[in-house]
C-alpha cells in the first residue's frame, strides 16, 4: 500500500452523466450524485440494472467525464488519479491472456510501469500468495477454475499497490458456493491490504456479507435514494449469513431498493 491515504478516497458533489445531450438519443445516467467515501472503506453500490452503478465506477476510473459535478479521487481529478494509479479494476470477466502465464498476467501492469524483472517477480509472487495462488504462477488461465481466474485477476489490480480497488460484478457469473468462497477471500484481503473498495453488485446479501456501508441507487435516472451503514462486525465468516442481524440488514436493503423504484 501506499504509506499515505486521505482521509476521503472519493468525493463526488453533483455529479450528472448524460449520454447523447440534446439528442433525441438522450440518456439521462446519473443525477445529483452527492457521496465522500473515506480511505479504507468497502462501499458497495446497489441498484437495478441501468441505474449507474457502473457508470459511476467509470466516472471515478476516469473512462468517461461527468457532464456536470465535482468529483474527486484522492483529492485530486480523475485524470491525475488514473495517471498516478491510484487505482486498481477488476471486472465480471477476470481478461487474463490465455498465452501468458499465471505469473506473466500479474505482471502485466508491472511491465508497463517499467519495474525491474526482480521487482516484478518478488511483487507477483508476494500478491499471488496473498491470493492463495502461490503454487500456480506457471500455469495458465485456462487451467484455472473461474474463482481462481477472478483471484488472478485481483492480484494483479492490486499488483501496483493502488490506494483504491473498483470491482464491477466481480463474482456474478461464478456459482453460489464459489462465490460464498470468493466473499470471504476478499474481505480477507480487504483486511490485509487496507485499501479501499468500491464494490458494485445486484446481489443484497452479497452487498450485506461485505460492505462497511451500502449505497442504494434508483432506476434511471440513477440516483443515490439512501446510504445504509452497516454495523455487523467484521471479521465476517459463513457464521455471519446465519445471525439474526444479518438477515434484518438484507431486509432492510431489500424494503429500500423497493422504495427506490418508487420515488
């Protein structure tokens, strides 16, 4: 990690995306986003398909430019975060090259940084370890299983020691157990790393089981209708999914995105 973090990772103060303004193509994304997410933090975002959640994440990762707003990521623009890697991004696919090792993926961005090959080696294999991949750096993506594919993935979003972890349904496409599996190896680097995530799910447990706090998002135009504190205690582990308090946030969460599609 990088030895200094500000206090608010991410800041953003009436921030609107509209796709196509003033055509008849016009897409009205995201309105009036107002949120400061501190360093250290797991927010996940929630909300049904096409409210922003991910456009949101694009927004701080830079891919796209707010049409209105201020936002902020480590106090600074977008731009300047993204060219400082600030940040690291894993997707629903982990987009590993199939003729590249295991090692070689997590690499990758090391590469591009211009580290030393001694450097890189001792990096991914420090971040492998800390995915529980250490024995398989000389395999390949295709023969992992799609967990540890999305595990390789991770490792090398974090493989630059960026300050902040976007993850954009990470974990939808993998089975329930596997995904159950995944939820507690993150948290478990979650703890580790002390970055921060932003964690953008369609899931209300899994956005229960991991987030410090849950931002509750409405259908288009995608707007923040609530931000729910979270205050099952960490570390969480399978126990957690059974305890009475855990069922009463994943009612709550539910009843607030009901809400939300009837502002």
């Amino acid at each position: 990690m990088k030895q200094e973090q500000l206090q608010i990772a991410i800041s953003a103060s009436g921030v609107n995306k509209i796709f196509n303004p003033d055509t008849d193509e016009q897409v009205i994304a995201l309105q009036d986003i107002d949120i400061d997410i501190e360093a250290g933090e797991f927010i996940s975002l929630i909300g049904p398909s096409g409210c922003g959640k991910s456009t949101l994440m694009r927004l701080v990762a830079n891919l796209i430019q707010p049409t209105s707003g201020d936002l902020k990521v480590n106090g600074k623009s977008p731009e300047q975060a993204r060219l400082d890697r600030d940040y690291g991004m894993v997707f629903q696919a982990a987009t590993l090259y199939e003729w590249r090792t295991v090692k070689k993926n997590v690499q990758l961005p090391l590469e591009v940084m211009g580290y030393s090959k001694s450097d890189r080696e001792q990096r991914s294999q420090e971040m492998l370890e800390l995915v529980e991949l250490g024995q398989f750096g000389n395999h390949y993506p295709w023969q992992l299983s799609g967990g540890m594919q999305q595990r390789v993935s991770i490792a090398r979003a974090l493989a630059f020691e960026p300050s902040i972890l976007l993850m954009d349904e990470p974990f939808g496409a993998l089975d329930e157990f596997t995904r159950e599996r995944m939820n507690l190896e993150l948290l478990d680097i979650w703890q580790r790393t002390k970055v921060t995530v932003i964690f953008v799910t369609h899931s209300i447990a899994e956005a229960v089981f991991l987030s410090s706090r849950i931002v509750v998002m409405s259908p288009r135009p995608g707007r923040i209708t609530e931000i729910v504190d979270n205050p099952l205690p960490y570390p969480r582990n399978f126990e957690t999914r059974e305890r009475p308090d855990y069922y009463q946030m994943v009612t709550e969460v539910r009843e607030l995105l009901r809400d939300a599609h009837e502002v």
